[in-house]
C-alpha cells in the first residue's frame, strides 16, 4: 500500500506544480494587460507626461515579469523534484 500512496502522492505533486506554474504566468498576464491598460489610459489623459509615464511602466512590468518567474520556477521544481 505504501508504494501506491507514493506513487499518487509524485502524482499530486507533478500536478500541483503544474497548475501553479500556470496559475503565475496567467497572472503575470493579467497584470502585464492591467499595466499596459492603465499606462495607456494615463498617457491620453495627460500627454505631457507620456516619458515619466512609460518608464514607470516598464519598471512595474519588470517586478511583475520577475514575480512570475518566480512563480514558474517553484512550479517547476514541484514537478522534478
């Protein structure tokens, strides 16, 4: 019997590394398009401030792009390891 349980237990963790792996980069997604959207919203509100607007942007992407990475690798190593 332990050997089943074993052998269901690497299964749920092959799954639950994979469901969260996708789980971060769906997010990491999500929150890109939210940036994205707001940014460009702000630079139609106020064009005069369009580079202090994207710069900000590319920095908040970036944290979110790392977050997610993140994300991805613990997933990864849920799955082989």
């Amino acid at each position: 019997m332990s050997v089943l349980n074993t052998i269901l237990l690497d299964g749920m963790a092959n799954a639950g590394g994979a469901i969260g792996a996708g789980i971060a980069a769906l997010g990491a997604g999500v929150g890109v398009g939210q940036i994205g959207k707001s940014a460009l919203e702000s630079m139609a509100r106020q064009p005069e401030i369009l580079n202090d607007i994207r710069s900000n942007m590319i920095l908040a992407a970036a944290l979110v792009e790392g977050v997610a990475l993140f994300g991805v690798i613990v997933g990864l190593l849920a799955m082989f390891l």
